[in-house]
C-alpha cells in the first residue's frame, strides 16, 4: 500500500518551538546533523557542537543564552551531560536542559549540577520530542 504523507497544518506544539535557539550535543556526527535537520525544520535555531570543548567555546563566545540545551548522556572522551551542563551554567546561569541518551535509564526528569533535566531515551519518537521541548517551553521560567 502506497502511503504519501501531506504536511499537517502547524500544531500548537510547533508553534511554541519557531525561533526558539537551542545549543545541541552530540558525538554521533550523523546525529547531530539528523537532529539539527529536524529541529531547524520545526522552525529552531541550532548551534552545534560535539564535545564539552566545543561547548565551552561556544557559551564563551557567545553573547545570548540558548534557550534550549539538548545533550546526548555519554560524550567522547569519557566526556557527560554532566560536564556539558556544568559548563554551560557557568557561563549562562540556568538553562533548561533535554539530555537524550541510548544508555538504560529511566525516561523523566533527573538532577545533574542542583539542575532538573528531562531524559528522553534514544531513539526518540518525534511526536514524543515535540510535546516535550512544548512542555519545556510551557513550563514557568525560574528567575
């Protein structure tokens, strides 16, 4: 049966996402560029990196902060989420975080640097992923 899907007309969800910047960490090339690819078609802006390192020049040369950090678990270099969160909240104070890994562990909200994350486990249905970054977005801002 030949099946030809029709783009849907934007959802609430989406909406919330366009034009919002996300700082996306990934070791997995081919990740990284299929993640940017389907975040930037949801209307995001992305900068990418694959390594802490890349992270810290990243936030240092920055002058905004992202409004969306998403982070695979497990690094190169025996590099985590942990350190990549770590180095983004030193040099842009809290940002809500998505950490996304293939490694067993519970999908939900999990506590690195005093700072709550939502884990997604790998691979990620894209409906689920869209009505999570919605919640993110959603979600009361802490000052």
């Amino acid at each position: 049966q030949d099946r030809h899907e029709c783009p849907l007309p934007e959802s609430p969800d989406r909406g919330l996402l366009r034009g919002k910047s996300v700082l996306l960490v990934e070791d997995n090339q081919l990740v990284l560029d299929a993640m940017s690819g389907y975040l930037q078609s949801l209307g995001m802006d992305v900068e990418k990196a694959r390594s802490a390192t890349e992270v810290r020049l990243i936030v240092h040369d920055r002058l905004e902060v992202p409004d969306l950090l998403i982070t695979d678990w497990m690094l190169a270099g025996g590099e985590t989420a942990e350190s990549v969160v770590l180095c983004v909240q030193s040099h842009c104070g809290h940002v809500p975080t998505l950490i996304m890994s293939g490694e067993i562990h519970p999908e939900g909200v999990i506590v690195l640097s005093s700072q709550p994350c939502l884990f997604l486990k790998k691979p990620v249905n894209s409906d689920l992923l869209v009505r999570t970054l919605a919640q993110i977005f959603n979600s009361p801002t802490e000052d």
